[in-house]
C-alpha cells in the first residue's frame, strides 16, 4: 500500500495572553515553576542551589514511611519525637496513631512530632533514618539533596534546591492518600486532635491542589505548591522568601503565570477531512475524517505539528470507519496524541456491467487522444 504523508503545524496560540509575557518578579533564594506533565521547566531563578528547605522535608519523611508501612498500621509515639519542639500536634509519648493519622498531622499541620514519629517508628534513630531519605533521594535523582533530619528543622548540612523539591512533589503527589491529603486544610485525628494547614494558597488560589509548606529562621519562608487548569497542572517552588505574605502572593502570581502559558486546543476536528483516498472506478475520492475527537494541552508560544499518513489509494469496497490512516499531534518531539483516519463513507464495487462501462468509457477516452 503507498502512503501519502502530509505535514501541518498547528498553531496554539490564541488572543487571551502574549506568548511574549514575561515571567512574574519573585523575591526569594531560589524558585522554579514546571509542568506537571512533562517536568519541563517554564521558568527559574538558582533553581540548582543547595539551601534549607524547613519543613517541605516531610514530604520524604512520608514517601520513605510508605515504603515501610501501610496506612492502618499503628506507632506508638516515641518519647523523642514528643520532645520535638516547634510545630507540634501535642503528642504524648505513648500515644498510638495511625500511619495515616500521623502524615496527616505532619503534612497537613506541619507537625514535627508526627514526622518523627513516623520516622523513628521505621529506623532506631534520627541519622538511620535519614540513611533512608537520602538512599531515596539517590534513587530519584535529586542531586542537589542531602537530609539530616525528618522534620525539616535547621541542621548543618540539611538542604535541597528548588529544582529537587519540585521533582520530590510531582513523586509524592502519585501517591492517592497524599493527594487527597494536602488539599485539606482541616482534619480531625485520634485523641480529638484539630488539624489545621499552613497553606494559605489554598483558600487564596482556589486553583491549588497542594502540597507543603515549609519555614525556619535559616530556611525562611518555603513552599512548593501544585495549581491546576484546563488539562494542565503546574507546580512551583519557591525557597527563602523574606516573609509569609510574600511568599504566598509570589507563588500565586507564579501558579497564574504558569497555567497561563497553556490552551486547551482541538487538535483533531470532528467531521474535518483529513485525507482523500483514490478508490478507482470513476468515482469521487473518498475522504478520510478522524475516528474521534482529540483534545491537547498545548502551550501559546510553541505549535503543534500534525502529521497525517494515510493510503493513497483503496481497492473497492470500503466500508464507512474502515481504518486507512492515522494523525498525529506532536509538540515538539513528544507525542501529544493520535487518532486513527477512517473512511468518511461506505463505496460500493461496482457490478460487472458498471466495470465493463467504465473500463470501455477509459479505452475510448485514450483512443480519442491517440488520434
């Protein structure tokens, strides 16, 4: 079968934002904003250099409790992690919590006892445990971390980048408890205990879907927080911001910004005609439409390319949705999506007399020109 290849760049773009608009002004030691998707980065600032990151540790302290534990197993509070000051959910040494009730206390509260509790339930001590975190950091490549505690509280040595943080979300947020986890902003646990979140984007930016806070005198103000538009979800991550409010005014103009750079676009039309195929016999070519409708995330200052490969020709009879090609929608070298090409209607062979006809008119038609 020959193929026809037909190339069409598709542009994404519309009128409601300049692909030219700029990033926001941030104030903070590092930041750095991604889609979600493909991790890809839409902008940054020392996303690479290695600072405190206060309490955002915790999101490792749960991932490495996870892999030890199922949520309905029960810890008893060591009395350590009760010592721990700060950010506390008023443990008492002894007490017995569910694993799910302490990540919540620790990702929704920010509770560094709940942390440690949870760490030290899995490893005899806080540096064993921190071997833990850091193998798994190893494992994910964040390359520019290195935990000593798991609760993010200022240490020596403890630090990680806006880039890193940034990947640890997008790998925690797989995780369904914790999805569902970091958009509450109050909970109730065992013992009557009332959570209550550090995040105040989430009433601020109804958009944000989490996921964790983080603040220290060396750390400043920190955060890392997912947003969610049409299609598309972004994440950004600003570390060392000189206070609460401009943190969370920063971050919002960031998550803004971020979303903003996507269109929910129809990649693939419904009853548009992609290609049209030979069928012989005298009659109209048939045109190939898609097998159904695509919808793509697309960004406003980068199109998509559409590729069509489809038959140059088809024997008789075809039948309405025979599959005779396929479109592809690509951004950049990524696949957005494909749909198959079928046919639009159903042709019919002619009969033998139909072909005796037509193979007669075609003789004569070259006769004629002969002489």
């Amino acid at each position: 079968m020959r193929r026809l290849l037909v190339l069409v760049v598709l542009f994404a773009a519309t009128a409601a934002a300049p692909a030219t608009a700029g990033v926001p002004a941030v104030q903070a030691r590092a930041w750095i904003i991604e889609d979600a998707r493909t991790g890809e980065v839409l902008g940054s600032s020392d996303a690479h250099a290695r600072v405190p990151i206060a309490s955002i540790t915790k999101l490792m302290t749960v991932l490495v409790t996870l892999e030890h534990h199922r949520l309905s197993d029960v810890v008893d509070v060591d009395p350590r992690a009760a010592e721990v000051g700060e950010s506390s959910a008023g443990l008492e040494p002894g007490d017995r919590l569910t694993v799910s009730d302490l990540i919540k206390a620790a990702l929704i509260q920010s509770a560094n006892d709940a942390a440690d509790a949870l760490a030290l339930s899995v490893a005899p001590s806080f540096p064993s445990f921190a071997v833990l975190m850091n193998r798994k950091a190893q494992q994910l490549g964040l390359a520019d971390t290195h935990f000593v505690r798991p609760d993010g509280l200022d240490t020596p040595g403890h630090v990680s980048s806006a880039a890193d943080v940034t990947k640890l979300a997008r790998v925690v947020m797989r995780i369904p408890f914790v999805r569902t986890t970091v958009r509450e902003q109050t909970a109730t646990i065992a013992g009557g205990r009332t959570l209550h979140t550090w995040d105040d984007l989430l009433s601020q930016f109804p958009a944000t879907i989490g996921v964790k806070t983080g603040h220290t005198g060396l750390a400043g103000w920190c955060q890392v927080a997912a947003a969610r538009g049409d299609g598309v979800t972004v994440y950004a991550t600003l570390l060392g911001s000189p206070s609460r409010s401009k943190r969370n005014d920063d971050l919002e103009s960031l998550l803004v910004w971020g979303l903003s750079r996507f269109r929910l676009v129809q990649a693939v039309q419904p009853g548009r005609i992609y290609a049209t195929v030979r069928v012989g016999y005298g009659k109209q070519a048939l045109g190939l439409v898609a097998s159904k409708p695509l919808l793509a995330v697309a960004r406003i200052d980068r199109p998509l390319t559409e590729k069509v490969v489809a038959a140059a020709g088809a024997s008789l009879p075809v039948r309405q949705g025979a599959v005779l090609g396929r479109v592809e929608i690509r951004s950049g070298s990524r696949i957005v999506g494909t749909r198959d090409l079928v046919a639009s209607r159903t042709i019919n062979k002619p009969g033998l007399g139909g072909r005796l006809r037509w193979y007669g008119a075609r003789t004569l038609h070259h006769l004629t020109h002969l002489f």
